[in-house]
C-alpha cells in the first residue's frame, strides 16, 4: 500500500492537536510545493510536482509530471506533451460515510505521496458525517485524469481510493464518499446539478 508513513504522521499530528485542544483556521494566503522524483525500471527518472495554493479558503491543486531520459538528459514536460490542461476545476466533497473526516487529501496516481490535507481550511478542519465542504478546486490533464484519494478519521485510520478516473469533470462537480450496501466504502465522482 503506497503513501503508508503517511498514517502514522496523521496519528501523531491528531494526537497533538487532540492533547492541546486546538484548532486553527487559516484567512491568508498559502502555497505549498511538493517534488518526488522516481527512477523507473527502463532507467528514465519521474518527477512529479503537486502545488496547493489556499487564497483565503479557497484551494487549489496543481500536479505537474516530466520524465528525463538518463542516457541523453533530455527532458519531456508533461505540461507539453499532456494537453488539455483542466485548471482550478471547483468541487465539493460529501460525507455520506458513517464517521467524521479528520483530513481530506488527494495526489496524482504517479505521487508516492499525499498533498497538505484540505480539510485543514475548513473551521475546525473536520467534515462531519452528512455535511458537505464546498469551494475546494484542483487542476488535472485530461490525458492523465486519474487522481488519489484519502479520506481520514479521528484515529488516524485512512481509506485510501485509488486511480479515481476524473475524465469529464472539467467544470463543478461533486466527490461524494459512501458506505455500500456490503459494508465497504466507496467514491462517486459526477458533475454538479
């Protein structure tokens, strides 16, 4: 299961905020930038770059990926070569689940690890079992639209969605995260009405 360190750096994190009673809402402006570089099998190396803005609450997500042959040095930029790129695309999230979100993230497929939690902008940072977080945005290539997801609770035990197919979902859409009828959880991605 990849991006696994990251469920023992939420327990720590939730344990710290649960042991000093705080939460924190942010009203400024935030960038964070994330680089992961990969070398594949056929000796090309991957470098994938996820930027979250939050501009007062409303966030956004952008991955960027260029792969660089080792032999000749020549780089190809996914910007380039991907296409169509979907920018600061807005979505809300539903909690149709039986607990509360703790942490809301998302990465490209060929990310080893998660962005910052998005759930960190909402008052209190927590999507309650039936509520919805509205005014969240991020930006994908429609040729490369698969995305992950996690979602956390209070323990910090994560459900992880993988290779969710985003294709589509170029204007308001809706992620909305359920319990099926066999006991497991599940994620449905539909433009807004």
């Amino acid at each position: 299961m990849k991006k696994n360190l990251f469920a023992a750096f939420i327990a720590a994190a939730l344990a710290a905020t649960m042991l000093c009673g705080c939460s924190a809402t942010s009203s400024s402006s935030s960038t964070t930038t994330e680089t992961t570089t990969t070398t594949n099998s056929d000796g090309t190396q991957t470098t994938t770059t996820t930027t979250t803005t939050n501009d007062n609450g409303n966030v956004s997500t952008t991955t960027t990926t260029s792969t660089t042959d080792a032999s000749s040095s020549e780089t190809s930029e996914a910007a380039e070569d991907a296409g169509t790129l979907h920018e600061n695309v807005p979505f809300d999230v539903v909690n149709d689940t039986d607990f509360d979100f703790y942490g809301f993230y998302l990465s490209s497929t060929t990310n080893d690890s998660w962005g910052e939690n998005l759930l960190s902008y909402l008052d209190g940072g927590v999507l309650y079992q039936g509520y919805t977080a509205n005014g969240l945005n991020l930006s994908y290539y429609e040729e490369n639209p698969y995305l992950d997801f996690a979602i956390v609770d209070s323990d910090g035990v994560y459900v992880e969605f993988d290779e969710v197919d985003m294709t589509g979902m170029d204007s308001n859409f809706v992620i909305t995260f359920y319990v099926a009828d066999d006991g497991n959880y599940k994620i449905n991605v539909s433009l807004a009405e």
